[in-house]
C-alpha cells in the first residue's frame, strides 16, 4: 500500500521524487498546502533517494496521506480498495466501449494474472458480453487460457459458473449460439458442468441438454448428460431413457456419486447392495462427502428414505476427520438427515439437525429444490395454520419448477426406514 500512496503522490504534484531537489520542492508544496512540515531528509528516506534501513514513521506517514486527500494513514488503507475499484469498473465500461478484442483479451488476462477481483471482473466482462450479444467476443474470452479450470481454485469456477448461470435464467439464448458455447472446453468446465440448474430442468438448461447431445464430445460428458437426462424424465414422471451408463474410475467423483444414483431414478433392485458394492469400489474406509454429493440429492427427490439412512451410516463417521471440507456440501447433506427426521417423525432429531443449515451456504443452482425438501419436512410437524401455508408456499414453489413429480402426493411422507 505504501507503494500505491508514493504512486499517487506523483499523480498528485506532477513530478517524480528521485532526487534533493525533488525533495525539497515536496516538502514547500505539503507545507504551503497543508500547513504541515516533513522535512525533506524524511521524504528523501520515504522515496528511497538515500539508502536507509528504517521504516517511515507513523506521522510520515500520516502527513503524506492527509497530502493525497486521506484523514491519515489508515483512512488511505480502508478508503483505496473501493477507490481502486469504482476505477476498475470504469476500465471495463470503457475497454467495452472501445470494441476491441485485443484490449480485452489483454486486460482480462493482465486482471486474472494479478488475482486481485479477477473472478468479479471476468464475471461482469461476460455478463456485458452476453447482455449486449456480442457473441464472437465472448467465445474467444471463454477460450483463454487462464480461463482453464486447472488455472482456478474450485470456489472461483463456482463463483464463475453462479454468475453466468444466474444470467441464463434471464435472457433467450439462440440455439447457434448455445452449440457454439458448448463446443468451447472452458464453458463446459465453468458454466455448463458447473452450474446444474435444478430449477431449470424444463427451461433453459433443457435446451442445453439437448444441443450438447448433438456434438462429439468426452466420455464422461456424455455420461454427465446422460444422467441429466434421466433425472428430467424423472422429475416429469416420466420413464428414464439411460439405463446403463458406464462409470469409470477416473471419473471425477461427484461424476461418480451422479452416475451410481442412477440406480434410484432407474428404480433397479438391490440398490443398498449396489451403492455397497460402489463404497467398497473407492477402496477408502472414510470416503469423502463428493463421493455421495449426487446420491444425497437424488435420494431426497425419490424420497428414498432407506438410501439416506444408508448414507448417514457412511458419511457421519467421517466429520470428525475432515473429510467434509465443502461447506456446500456439507448443507445438502444437513437437509437429507433432517429430510430423513421428517421421515421418521423424529422432530427433535429434526429441529437440532436445521439449526446447522445455512440457506446462503447452499449450492446456488441447487436453492430451489432444497426449498421443495425443507418445506415437505417442516410439514410433517405442522399443524393448523402453519400447515396451511406451509402447503401454499409448496404448492406455489412447485408450480414455478414445473416438474410433475412435485404434485400433493409429494407432501405426504410414507417411509419405512
């Protein structure tokens, strides 16, 4: 930060201080303008134009940030991040402006480079370019090399995927320009595998689905649509048209947890002999949460009840070794037992397992479905009143998703755990 306040002391008299002319004229100027001495050796030791060990003092300090505008030092450290970023944002409206790809490209990059509010900037740079459908700008950002998913950190792909995926729900894409989209590795990483829109599963993300099926592309992407595909059928009571789709080891393991949860949505027998043969498969005794992260979903929407205790069995053993290190995870999970309380009527169990839940920790594109479960189980221990609009919240909860599985039927849990 010291840096940056020398920086804009340059800006602010209009010359360099590199020398004891320099110097001196600083100090007149700070004097003159501010009523406030700093002799001018200080500010020759400040600027390093004499070598010295020592660090400025506090009052050096304050002095020269009360010269740039500041109260002292501190207010200069507090108030330049958002300065710094109202000009970023001017940076951006005016490189869009300019309708040049080149300058774009190279001040997205330099910004993913320096890892300072990279993700945001990318984030608003693609909204632009989506809202104002400048459509060969945007797939050659997408195509940047820093924008490969080994270049990101995993909250940065979710933070990428939630921004643009929460623009799709918005806008009318046409069906070149999705194929386009999806035929770019990037896109598919950040937006497509990324953001699993549940709540729109008969809209916009369909489309996707569809279109995607019509391009070559990698294994375990078919398999990913595949049983998305399979999971739209069952949502709309309809037959799951997959029934055999390959898992293979090197699949990633949420992938992994999709594919196996097949077995519920296909309705197959023996499903707590195959996720134990699946269990035993990973060859780790305190298997990871991602292993079951689908699993817990999928059994939530086919109220299958004996699955869920099943994985409580698995995953509640391994909290204490920190093998739950997603938080987004770990909320899906807390709605499945408490889910699963409902069941059981165990309003205890129930109550204590919904304090730990935190809707603003949840997945993003998987908010509204959570919703479906909580409200089904805050239900079973209504009554009056409260089950009256708990049912009205439902009911109008499920006709914005549109998925007829989701009838009145849906609200009356009949397991046996």
């Amino acid at each position: 930060m010291l840096n940056i306040l020398k920086k804009k002391t340059f800006e602010r008299v209009g010359f360099k201080i590199n020398n004891l002319g320099s110097a001196i004229q600083l100090s007149n100027i700070i004097l003159e303008e501010k009523d406030e001495f700093i002799s001018y050796n200080t500010i020759r030791r400040l600027f390093k134009i004499v070598k010295t060990n020592e660090n400025p003092s506090k009052k050096t300090l304050d002095i020269i940030s009360r010269f740039n505008g500041y109260n002292n030092y501190n207010h200069f450290i507090k108030t330049f991040k958002y300065e710094n970023k109202w000009k970023l944002q001017n940076d951006i409206y005016e490189i869009l402006n300019k309708m040049d790809l080149d300058l774009l490209i190279h001040f997205i990059r330099k910004n993913l480079r320096a890892k300072e509010d990279h993700v945001t900037i990318v984030i608003q740079v693609l909204r632009e370019l989506f809202l104002q459908k400048r459509y060969h700008e945007l797939y050659k950002t997408f195509e940047i090399e820093e924008l490969k998913i080994e270049n990101l950190t995993y909250d940065e792909v979710a933070h990428i995927g939630n921004g643009i995926g929460l623009l799709l729900r918005k806008i009318k894409l046409e069906d070149d320009v999705i194929k386009t989209l999806l035929k770019i590795k990037n896109y598919q990483d950040l937006v497509y595998t990324m953001f699993v829109d549940y709540a729109n599963l008969n809209k916009y993300y369909l489309s996707h689905i569809k279109i995607f099926k019509t391009i070559k592309s990698a294994d375990y992407l078919i398999a990913f649509t595949e049983s998305l595909e399979n999971l739209h059928c069952y949502l709309n009571l309809k037959k799951t048209i997959h029934l055999d789709i390959r898992l293979k080891e090197d699949y990633h393991p949420i992938l992994k947890s999709r594919i196996i949860s097949q077995n519920i949505l296909n309705k197959n027998k023996n499903i707590i002999q195959k996720l134990e043969q699946y269990y035993l498969q990973q060859n780790n005794p305190k298997l990871p949460i991602e292993y079951f992260y689908e699993l817990i979903i999928s059994a939530m929407i086919s109220q299958s009840f004996e699955v869920m205790k099943w994985i409580i069995k698995k995953v509640e053993k391994n909290i204490e070794e920190n093998y739950i290190y997603h938080i987004r995870h770990v909320q899906h999970y807390i709605i499945m037992k408490s889910f699963y309380f409902a069941s059981i009527a165990n309003r205890i169990q129930f109550k204590k397992n919904m304090k730990q839940f935190a809707v603003e920790a949840a997945s993003t594109s998987y908010k509204e479905m959570l919703k479906v479960f909580i409200l089904v189980s805050q239900y079973q221990f209504a009554q009056g009143h409260d089950k009256f609009e708990l049912k009205k919240e439902y009911k109008k909860l499920s006709e914005k998703l549109g998925y007829a599985l989701f009838d009145e039927n849906y609200l009356i849990l009949n397991a046996n755990p």
